[in-house]
C-alpha cells in the first residue's frame, strides 16, 4: 500500500539546540506509529512539523505522493493532516456540537447556523465512533475524557486521512484509556493513517504497528511491532544515553548533618505517603515524567499549596510551612520551571528582581538608597558573572541562562540553604547549561542543600549525590551510587519491572 | 570593574530619558504654554500659573493616590465617590453644629475606610479590582445621596485655609500637592513598601513567591490611597465651600487619564510619579488655555478626550513597532 505521509530525513534546531537531526518516517493508511521518547526528545518536534506549525531546517514531507519542503496549517488541514495536542482547544461554554463544528460551521449561504443539521452530523459522527455523548451538552460539564472523545470527534469531521495524537491518555484512568484505545484502533480499521504519542509503554506495545525511538533528537530505532514484538526493556533501553553534558560533579558521600527531613508527606488524603531527607551539602536530584507530581510536592512544600498530612523537619526542629514566606523564613528557596511567568517580573530591572524577599535582611528601617541597592547586587551580577550592560536593564532582554541566573542571584543574597531548582536548564543553551551546572555544584560545595527536579537525566546523573525517582506522585525508587544511571531512571520513571513488564494499568 | 555598572547605569538612564514619555509630556508642555501665551499673554503670567496648579491640585493628588494603585497592578474607580461622600459628611456635621476639627479628622478617615473595605474586598475575593471598585463606586455615592438627601450642604464659611489660603503668595492647595507629588515619587523610588508594590505589579507571583503577603500589601496600598482621597477631598471642599454628593463625579476617569498620559500603564510596574504628574499638568494646561481663549467648555471637554487619546496612542507606538 502507497503510504499515506512520508517524512525524510527531516531536521530542525532552535537557538541553542538541535531537535531534530534527521528523522524518517512514513505512514500507511490503517496504520497506527507509535514514537516514544524521553521528555524534549523531539516527539513533538516531529508532530507539529508535520501538522505544519513549524518548518524544518531540511528534509521533505510527502504526503499522497506529492513532496513538500514544509507544511503549513492550513495546507496540512487540506491534504487531511488532524493534529490533537494535549492543550485544550475546545470552547467550554459552547456545545459538544458546536465544537466539533467550530471553524467549518454548517450554515446557509447567509452565514446563518444551521443548529439542527448541526446536531445531526455530530450525532452522526459520535455513533460513527460508537461513542454516546449528548452532542447538545455544553463542553464544560464533560469529564476530561469526555472532552478528549470530543478533540477527536472534531477531528474526524475533518474526515483526515493521518491523525496525530500526542499524549491522548495523559490525564485518564484505566477504563478511560481503554476507550480511547478501542477508538483509536477502530479508526485505523476504518483506513485512517494514526501517529501516536505517549509517555504509557504498556499503551504503546498494545496498539502499535511501529514503534519509532526518538532520543535526543535522533531517530534511534523504527520497530515494526506486530512482526518483531518488542518489549518493555528494549524500549527503555533504546530511550536511554542521552547526549551527556561537559559538567561532571564528583559525588560526596551523602552522611552529615540532616538539613531537611519530610515525613509521611501527603497532598491528598489518596496519595502514598512521601518521605524524603536532605542532607547539608547534598545535591538531591528528583527525576520522574512530566506530570508525575514531582512539581507538585515541592510546590506543596514551599507553601504553595496545603498538604494534606505530614510532618517538615529542618535541622532537627518541626516547622509549618504555610506560605512561601514561612518556606523562605526557613531557608528554603525555590526556583520554578517558568522562568518567564513565575521566576521573574520580565519588565522589571535586574535589581530588582534580585532584591525582592532581602529587602528587609539588607536595609533597616523605612527607606533604601537605590546606590546601596545597586552595590549589593553588583557583587553578584559579577560573581555569577552575569551578562547584562548595567543593573537597570529589564530583565526580559537577557538571556535565558542570564536570566536564571539573577533568579539564582535572588536566592543567593536571600541566603537560603535549601534551594529547590526545577528544571533549571530548560530553554537554556549548551554553554549556558554547563555553567548552571558549575554553579549548582559551587552551591554544594559551599555546605547548601539543593535539591534538582529535572527532566533531563543526565543533569541529574552529572550533578547529583542521590536521585528518588517519581511516578503518578510518589516516589518508587531511590537510586544511590552504582545504581544512578539513565537506564534504571527511566525504567523506574516509566513504570518497568526487571522483568521487562508493566507494573501497572492493564 | 567596580564602578563600572554604575557609571554605565548613570550614562545610560540620561541616555534613555530623552526617548521616555516624560520627555515627550515636557516638549508637549512646553510648546503648548507658549501657544497659549502667544495668544494671550495673560496666560504666562505668575497669577494665571499658579490658579492652574490650584485648579489641579485636587486633581493631581487623586491622580497620585491612581499612580500607587496602577502600578501595583490594580486600579480604584470609586475614589470620586469617595470625595462626595467624605464632602458631603463634613459639611453635614459643620450644618449640625459639631466643630470643625472633628469633621475634618472624620471626613479625612472616611476615605481611608473606603479603601480599606475595597482593598479587603479585592484582595480576599481576588475579584478584578476594576470590577469591584466600579461597584463600590455606586456605594459610596448612594450613602452619600442618603446622608445628604440630595441636597446642597454648605461649610457656612468654615475650614477655607486648605482650599483658599496662601502661604508667602503660594496657595496652600499647591504646597500640599507638591508635597504629595514628591512624597510619593520616593514612596515608590526609596521605600520598602513602594518597592513591593512596583514588583507586585511586575509579577503578582514572583511577589508571592518572594516571601510578600500581597494580600496584606493590597490591602495597605488601597487604604493608604484612600487617605490621599481624603486629603484631596479636604483640599475640594475647603476651596468650594459647600458640596453636593456627585462634587466628585469624574475625578476616578480623569485621574485614570492622567496618569496613563503620564506613562503609567494598566498592567501595572510601569510609570513614574513624574509622569503621571505631568500628565496632569498637560490637563490641567489645556483647560485654563482654552478657558483665557474664551474656548466653549463643550468644546474643551471634546479636546480633552483628544488629548488623552493621542497620548495614549503615541505611547503605544514604539510597543507597535517593536511587535
């Protein structure tokens, strides 16, 4: 059979990475192609190239025969490309209808709706799926796979010929994810070409005809499933040995004094208990998948949100931990994964986004003079080296690493012991990412505690003591010394037993 | 090394002034006081220039208490109700025979406890301030209808140093305006508190995260702007000498105005003091020029709403081209 679309060779960098560096793949109609791959491997590189969001650098993409340098939206929508993405583009206050017709409304030649043909064609649609969903029902008061069903009922309508998928089940339980699989399945039978991400092995080695590996930007193996029957491990495998990076921190032995502890932490009543300590000088590395929770603990945490049971301890003594400013009174500090939206005020200068929580550690009383102010924070612009023309300078027009580091700069002149850094190098280039590595272990070394939730598992490998791996909130292993390697982080992050199956959903 | 941030910062910001709407509000300043003074002299002369710093003295402290509120990220558009509300209470209590003092000292504090109610009310609800303040506005301005049954009330000649009187030639209402206006331009520049408030409106978050309580920090930038209502209202009902409950109908938009002419932005963490007051300088340069030229004060009110456009279209434009 003649595939449907054929990507060669496609490439595509972005300031400071490459994201992709020659990737092949071609799909068949009734076919359904899984791709997997860590965190910022290149997975959705490739879809919204393909679904023409972006252009790649080189390479082509053929779809029914004909070869085209780069897609657009509105050219991929055409030759019957249907991209789902994870983020929500339905309209809660409109109709399950409505939606799946939004863009292509079903009117007279006077533009006005035509609200019964409207109901009908997505009834039509819905039984065509053999899904039951009152189409009148207005979005909102579905469940989460509910709307999923309706993403893809809308793109149906478009009756595509290849369906991009990404992260489909993300959100759903068990029984939800079988719905979605069944339906995927039956599309497939009904010649619809599929491309399918997913972060669920176990999903994956259930509907798969191929199975595409993307590590780094590179495709490293294309498996066809249904004649070689792949498994777990080799996945994980495969997935794993990921580009390493110039930094390499020498591990100290994790004794000494115990700087944090946290006992029997809960965020919800259903959650497995949490308990973790941190020694004085430990660099402890959290690892786990994008959405497993981990953000969410250390949020918890610093005060953020209310736990729901258990206890904080810092240097041996029970403390309450309500609000950031209890976290920071403490000697916590916290550097989030959105440097743009939480970690700085963009328009604001240098200066003052270093001195916000040290206004009252550095100056008595009332009033501050701004020399004093710039004179402090000139010590650190200068020992970490950040590169900005003066102190005034809105922060918005660094770059990231330099902004990262007026973040890092913050925390430093706060004096905080225990800092938490999430994700601290995305976006960020590789010389860059070197750099905040050096710096993170400079923090060690000087006796503070850090703790490092990262996605990229050799930052964790390179920098830190200890690494407690997170899957669905709570912490399934912890990996010391000879065991710390890319192998059993992602085994552990996924879900995979040693004995190369899932521990979980089926 | 040492110095050489600081050096680069000084060069810098001269650098960078000339290219700022402060820049621009002057020249704009400049130009049309000669305009006006080339059309009638009498407009450049010292008692015309100081009748209109004292025709914008009320106007300008409202337009500070604004400034604090824009750029801490939130907004107050109840502050003219405020005005005819604590008016219409002095001027009740002078008619029913308290004294003078006590009026004041309460018509001073009831601004101040509207604030207070609408900071608490904006930030526990965490309702959009424009919203609640517009509501609150209508508050305000029904108790001051009830308390004044709609009525002219009179001051009977009483309380007229802060509105009337003259300090060496200077009125009084201008020195407290001046007093305000740099006040609060250090507020803002050198004080703790003023400094949470620019990075509140920066970033809510990245306050909350710092370690600031930004619900208590509202709370004390609306009840501190209240206070500066109530100074402005003193300021008004002294110089009219009677009032009624809508004498302060306005003062929220033009306030508003003002300061967006002056460079002050909603999104909060952007602005000076300085501009926000030159911005209503211009304003207040424009009436009394249109006023010595005899200009109808239809069409002023049409001029004003020109101004304040074209001011806020020219500020946009260099966002424009950079998008």
């Amino acid at each position: 059979m003649q595939p449907v679309i054929v990507a060669e060779k496609v490439t595509k960098s972005f300031p400071g990475v490459q994201a992709l560096k020659g990737v092949s793949l071609a799909l068949s109609p009734g076919e359904i192609h899984c791709v997997v791959g860590e965190n910022g491997a290149g997975k959705s590189t490739l879809i919204k190239i393909l679904s023409g969001f972006l252009r790649p650098d080189s390479g082509t993409i053929a779809v029914n025969g004909r070869t085209f340098p780069y897609l657009t939206p509105h050219v991929a929508q055409s030759l019957g490309i249907q991209a789902i993405y994870q983020e929500n583009i339905l309209v809660p206050q409109m109709s399950v209808a409505e939606n799946i017709f939004a863009g292509c409304e079903i009117a007279s030649r006077l533009g006005i709706v035509n609200h019964r043909e409207t109901l009908r064609r997505a009834r039509t649609i819905m039984d065509s799926l053999g899904v039951t969903l009152p189409v009148e029902e207005r979005v909102e008061n579905l469940s989460v796979a509910e709307q999923q069903l309706v993403k893809i009922a809308r793109a149906i309508a478009f009756e595509p010929r290849v369906l991009i998928l990404d992260e489909p089940t993300a959100m759903f339980n068990v029984k939800e994810t079988r719905m979605v699989l069944g339906l995927v399945e039956s599309l497939a039978q009904r010649g619809i070409g599929i491309i399918y991400i997913s972060h669920r092995l176990e999903e994956i080695l259930t509907i798969a005809h191929y199975i595409t590996v993307l590590r780094d930007g590179s495709q490293v193996a294309c498996h066809h499933h249904r004649m070689e029957r792949v498994d777990m491990n080799t996945l994980t495998r495969e997935m794993a040995g990921k580009a390493v990076s110039a930094f390499q921190r020498s591990k100290a032995s994790i004794e000494g004094e115990v700087i944090l502890e946290v006992r029997d932490f809960r965020l919800t009543p259903q959650d497995d208990p949490l308990s973790l300590v941190l020694h004085r000088g430990e660099i402890l590395g959290i690892a786990g998948l994008i959405g497993s929770g981990r953000t969410e603990i250390f949020q918890t945490l610093f005060g953020l949100w209310k736990k729901w049971s258990g206890e904080v301890w810092i240097k041996e003594k029970r403390v309450s931990l309500h609000s950031p400013q209890d976290a920071i009174r403490h000697g916590l500090g916290y550097i989030t994964e959105d440097r743009q939206r939480t970690g700085l005020a963009l328009g604001l200068s240098v200066a003052k986004n270093v001195t916000i929580p040290s206004l009252d550690d550095q100056f008595q009383g009332f009033f501050f003079p701004l020399r004093e102010e710039y004179r402090i924070v000139e010590k650190y612009v200068e020992g970490l080296d950040i590169k900005t023309p003066s102190l005034e300078q809105e922060v918005r027009f660094l770059s990231g690493g330099n902004q990262q580091k007026v973040i890092l700069a913050r925390w430093l002149l706060k004096d905080a012991e225990i800092i938490i850094f999430d994700e601290p190098t995305i976006g960020i280039d590789v010389n860059a990412k070197g750099e905040i590595h050096r710096l993170i272990a400079d923090l060690a070394r000087q006796g503070k505690s850090v703790i490092l939730i990262s996605s990229e598992n050799p930052e964790l490998l390179a920098l830190c003591d200890r690494i407690l791996v997170v899957r669905h909130g709570k912490v399934v292993r912890e990996l010391v010394g000879e065991e710390m390697n890319e192998e059993n982080i992602i085994s552990s992050a996924f879900g995979v037993t040693s004995d190369g199956d899932s521990s979980s959903i089926f | 090394m040492e110095t050489h941030l600081l050096e680069d910062f000084a060069k810098r910001k001269r650098a960078k002034f000339f290219r700022q709407q402060t820049f621009f509000l002057v020249m704009v300043i400049i130009v049309l006081s000669a305009l006006f003074g080339f059309l009638n002299p009498r407009f450049l002369s010292q008692g015309n220039l100081l009748a209109v710093f004292q025709q914008i003295a009320v106007l300008g402290i409202a337009t500070m208490s604004m400034t604090l509120l824009l750029i801490s990220g939130g907004i107050d558009l109840s502050i003219g109700s405020m005005i005819g509300l604590s008016g219409v209470v002095i001027c009740k209590m002078v008619m029913g025979g308290y004294a003078t003092l006590p009026a004041v000292v309460i018509g001073f504090l009831l601004p101040v406890g509207c604030g207070l109610v609408n900071g608490i009310i904006v930030s526990k609800s965490k309702c959009i301030p424009l919203i609640v303040t517009l509501g609150m506005n209508y508050v305000y301005y029904g108790l001051a209808l009830v308390i004044s049954q709609g009525l002219f009330l009179s001051l009977k000649g009483k309380f007229t140093f802060l509105g009337r009187g003259r300090l060496g030639g200077v009125p009084i209402s201008v020195v407290v305006l001046f007093v305000v206006v740099i006040a609060i331009h250090f507020l803002l520049r050198n004080t703790k508190f003023g400094r949470r408030l620019v990075v509140m409106g920066g970033n809510e978050q990245v306050a909350f995260l710092s370690g600031i309580n930004v619900d208590r920090l509202k709370i004390a930038n609306y009840t501190f702007s209240g206070a500066l209502i109530g100074l402005a209202s003193l300021v008004l009902v002294s110089r009219l000498g009677n009032i009624l409950a809508n004498a302060g109908e306005g003062y929220e938009l033009r306030a508003l105005a003002s300061a967006i002419i002056g460079g002050v932005t909603f999104e909060g963490g952007r602005g000076s003091v300085l501009g926000a007051f030159l911005g209503v300088v211009l304003l207040g340069i424009v009436q009394n020029g249109l006023n010595i030229l005899n200009v109808s004060s239809y069409f002023q009110t049409f001029t004003i709403g020109l101004i304040i456009v074209i001011a806020v279209v020219v500020s946009n434009l260099e966002k424009v081209r950079k998008t």
